[in-house]
C-alpha cells in the first residue's frame, strides 16, 4: 500500500519537473588584456568559463553548445572574433542562450550593450543570463530589466571612461617626456636594448628603408619598386618581426611587398630621426574611434634617434605624394558626374577565380573612350597588390559579368519555378500522406520513448530507498538511463526539426523558392538588391569564365530531396 502511495507522488510531481524547452546555451567569457588563466580577481578567462560551467550543471533546462573566448578583447568595441562568431550562431538558430559571469564580461559600452539587452536579444528570441547579476531575462521582471540592467551597464561604461581617462593622460605625460615608445619599433628600426625609450638602426632592414625612399624620388612606380624588392629577397616588415621573436605565426614567414606597404613606409617621418605621435589616435573618454589624423594633427619629438633618410628626401617624397594626389583628385572630378552613374551592382561579392582575390571595379575617367558603364571593369585585385605578379591583370568588362550572372540567374528561376509546380501537383497525394505520416510517426515514437524512460528514471530512487536496489545498482541503471535519455533527445530534435522542414517545404514555405518569386518580378533589372539577395560569391578566372555561387543552397537541396522521397514514395526510417 505504501509503495501504491509513493508511486502517486511520483506522478503528480513529475509534470513540475518535465523540462519542455532545453536552451542551446553559449556560454561567452572575455578579458581585456590577454592571459593564460593567472590569478586576477576570479575574471580570468578560465575562472569565467569554470564559473559558468558550474552555474550550467545546476540548470536542467540549459544545455552547452559551444564556449566563446575573447581573450585581450576591450569591452568597450563589440568588433570581437569570438563574440561575432557567436551572433552568427544566434542568427542561425544554434544557440538559443547566452550566459556570461558578469555583465561586465559581455560589454562595458553602455549605448551597445542596452542595444543587445533590450532590443536584439528580445527580438531573435535569445534568452540572456548573467550569473553574479543575478538576471536572467526568461524570469526577469519588466521593472528591474528597466532599471537594474541598464544601470549597470551605464555604470560598466563609466567605469572603462574612467580607465581611458587615467591611461591617456599617463601616456600624454610620458608621451612629453621622451619616454614612451610604441608597441612596435617601424621597420628600419628595433628597440634599444641598452638605452631606453630609444629607437636603434636595424643594419639588416635599414638599407631597404633607403632605397625605398631613392626608388620613390627617381619617379619607380610602387609596383616596380615592389617588384624590385621581392626579386633581392628583401626581408618584409611582417618576416623582420618573426625573425626578432616579436611575431610567432608561421604565415608571416611567407608575405612579399605590397604597394600598400611601401605606402605606409614612405609617409612615415619617424625615418628622418623624430619620434610620432597620434597617427592613430582613439580615446574612449572623449568618443573618439580610432581613425587616421591628419598630418597636422600629429605630435613630433624631433632628433629621439638617429635618422635613416635625409629631411630633404623624405619632404621631396611628400611632395610628390601631394602633386600626384592633386592630379588624380582632378582627374576624378572631371569625371565625377559621370561616374557617379555607374554602380558596381556586385560590391564585395566578386573575386579572381585563380588566386582568390577579390576583384577591383575600375570606371573609365579616360575621355578617349566613352565614359559609361560598357567601359567599366574588373582587374584582379591580386595582380594590382603583388609586386611579384602573382596573377594576371585579366580584366573583364563590367556587362560581361552582368549578362553571365543574369543567365544564371534566369536558369536558376526557372528550375526553381518548375520544381515549386511539381510540388503544387504532388500536393494531397497519397505520396504526400505517406511520407507526411513516416515523418509524424517518428517524432511520436521518439517522445514515447522519451517517456519510457523518464517513468523508468522517476521509480529508481524509489526502489533505491526501499532497499530493492542497493547504491551501486542505483548508479548504474541512472546512469544507463541518463544516457539514454540524451541519444533519444538528440535524435527527438533532429527528428522535430525534419519534421518541421518537411512542413515547410509541403506548404511551399521556402526561403529558395521566395527569393526565386522576387527574382521573377525584377527580371529585366539586375540591381544591387536583388544581387545581394540572391548571389554569394562570383569568380572570374584567366579565361573569362565565370562562375557564380548562388545564396539559399540548404534550401534549394532541402526542396529537391523532399521532392526525391515523394516521387518515389519512400518512408523515413525508424
């Protein structure tokens, strides 16, 4: 009678302990400045990912997906690796929940921060923890998220102002004094190791330096001049650091000269004895983003080390920067007008099929020749960088990229519009009932299953405490049902979500098909839109052929697959 009155217990208390959501949690650690796990207050990137994890195991309706780490990561600049790679997993459905030690770790930006909270989370349905905050916007009441969070987060963001205040004015002050060096030493150049705050002539890279700037005032074009370098072997600015020990990674071992480089060189006073500062100015204190100032804006420290150039042969470089500068500034705005009117439709989406590049979109400005979108085209972007010529220019004409990517488009269409009339017709049809049962079916029998064994799970204890199983026969069959209980939750949501596919696509509501209707109605005009809707990547190879990568792929096999199990009538396996 009393094991009759037990088992009643067990069941009118099991339905409090059904979890009917289980989150994909990420969980999301950061740290200012990089370490390997040291002692610092408990923040500490491994302290963060330990802390969470234990909050995690407590949790039966969360589960771990994935951990995200920005290590050496500002929180003041959402602009972190770990943390976009994370936004994409949200975008995309993977993870469900966000759980963090503090707010602090998720952002010290008081603005940006509230934008996630209060808006972006909410909005992708995104459950937010942070553990130590104690909030948790699944139970959160509207009048603490209101005033709590966002207090915290304005004070988070005060806190990092402060910070940058302090740091900036001891920097300043350093700065006036002669000692404060930058990270790095410029090529040409490494840091003193007997004086300090002192640049010293690298007698390896300094001979370089030189004839950069001699090429640069013999008129040698900075592709020649790259060319020239990559041919003596001349040690590049990213291979001089691996060589020094400042830089580890091995494909720094392997970069050539680019224009740009020698560009950066050439405009850098410090090569004639001085030291310079704000080039690259940001302070977080004043809301200024890191941008490059003008030169007038910089701050010098005249004769800090010996000089590698002439004043007089880097002024005449500067001045020659400035004479081509004013003659191409003309150049464009003669053309201005014109060229406004012509609109690369396929912005950051076109790329060199041979070495992977992307492609430059080059407008006509010279009047010889017509200028209109006919003369518009595309250079490989890799042949304009590399002073060793890597790739070819092979330049294609702007209208024979549209009218190949119009064709592919049109082809696209029209299977995609075929396929949606196959499947109009395959509507109602005992195939369709067929297979909309084996996917039902499937689903059912996994939720039986999982039933089974939460019955099976809730009578353990039960018997443990009446003596019919002893401690290790308890852990044993837990164990063997807990596991259990996991293969068939997987196999649930893979099997929930097939379903919901199928319902999809059986009610025509796919994301291929959509885009293909919008592709219909603006057939005659390829805009930029419509690229960015429909194309993900195009390729132009040395041949002039091109080949274009189409967006909604998943969808589009997803639609044909469901189309193959109707035609031929097949049932889902069980």
């Amino acid at each position: 009678m009393a094991r009759k009155s037990r088992k009643n217990v067990c069941q009118t208390t099991k339905p409090a302990t059904e979890i009917s959501v289980r989150y994909e949690t990420g969980i999301y650690a950061r740290l200012s400045i990089e370490n390997s796990g040291k002692d610092d207050d408990g923040d500490s990137i491994a302290n963060q990912i330990s802390f969470c994890r234990e909050y995690l195991e407590g949790q039966r309706d969360l589960k771990l997906y994935d951990i995200y780490e920005d290590n050496g990561k500002k929180g003041t600049n959402f602009e972190r690796p770990e943390f976009q790679r994370l936004m994409d997993d949200v975008r995309s459905g993977k993870v469900k929940c966000i759980l963090v030690k503090d707010l602090s770790r998720f952002g010290r930006d008081y603005i940006e921060a509230g934008q996630y909270l209060e808006k972006i989370f909410p909005f992708l349905g995104v459950r937010f923890i942070s553990i130590t905050d104690g909030y948790d916007s699944l139970t959160a009441d509207d009048a603490e998220g209101a005033l709590m969070i966002p207090l915290k987060n304005m004070i988070n963001d005060v806190y990092a102002k402060d910070i940058s205040r302090k740091i900036i004015t001891s920097f300043r002050a350093r700065q006036e004094k002669g000692e404060f060096l930058p990270a790095f030493a410029p090529y040409g150049y490494v840091k003193s190791k007997t004086v300090q705050y002192r640049y010293e002539v690298d007698p390896e890279t300094a001979p370089y330096v030189k004839l950069i700037f001699e090429w640069k005032a013999e008129g040698v074009s900075h592709n020649e001049i790259c060319r020239r370098l990559n041919e003596r072997g001349a040690v590049t600015p990213a291979r001089r650091k691996v060589e020094l020990g400042i830089w580890r990674a091995e494909k720094y071992k392997h970069t050539i000269w680019h224009g740009r480089t020698i560009i950066d060189i050439m405009k850098n006073p410090t090569y004639t004895g001085c030291i310079v500062y704000g080039r690259i100015p940001k302070s977080l204190c004043d809301g200024i983003r890191m941008h490059r100032a003008d030169p007038e804006e910089w701050r010098y420290v005249p004769d800090a080390h010996e000089p590698i150039i002439s004043r007089e042969l880097f002024d005449r470089v500067q001045e020659m920067f400035a004479e081509r500068a004013e003659k191409f500034g003309a150049k464009m705005d003669a053309s201005k007008e014109i060229r406004e009117k012509i609109v690369n439709v396929f912005q950051g989406r076109i790329y060199c099929g041979d070495c992977g590049k992307r492609m430059r979109f080059i407008k006509p400005t010279d009047k010889r020749y017509p200028l209109d979108e006919d003369h518009a085209t595309f250079v490989c972007g890799g042949f304009l960088d590399s002073g060793q010529r890597r790739c070819s220019r092979h330049p294609i004409r702007y209208p024979a990229v549209k009218n190949a990517v119009a064709e592919v488009i049109r082809t696209q269409m029209e299977y995609a519009l075929s396929q949606e009339k196959l499947m109009r017709k395959m509507r109602g049809s005992t195939k369709e009932k067929n297979l909309l049962d084996s996917y039902t079916a499937k689903v059912s029998f996994l939720q039986q299953e999982q039933a089974r064994i939460d019955t099976r799970r809730a009578g353990l204890f039960e018997n443990f405490a009446e003596g019919i199983l002893d401690e290790e026969e308890y852990r044993f069959a837990k164990k063997r049902y807990d596991d259990e209980a996991v293969t068939v939750g997987e196999k649930l949501t893979v099997a929930r979500k097939a379903k919901a596919e199928l319902d999809a696509v059986l009610s025509l509501d796919n994301k291929w098909i959509a885009a293909m209707h919008r592709a219909a109605e603006n057939e005659d005009v390829l805009s930029e839109s419509l690229v960015k809707d429909l194309i993900r990547k195009v390729c132009v190879y040395e041949d002039n052929r091109v080949e274009v990568e189409l967006n909604y792929g998943e969808e589009k096999a997803l639609m044909e697959r469901i189309l193959a199990e109707l035609e031929k009538g097949d049932a889902v396996d069980e």
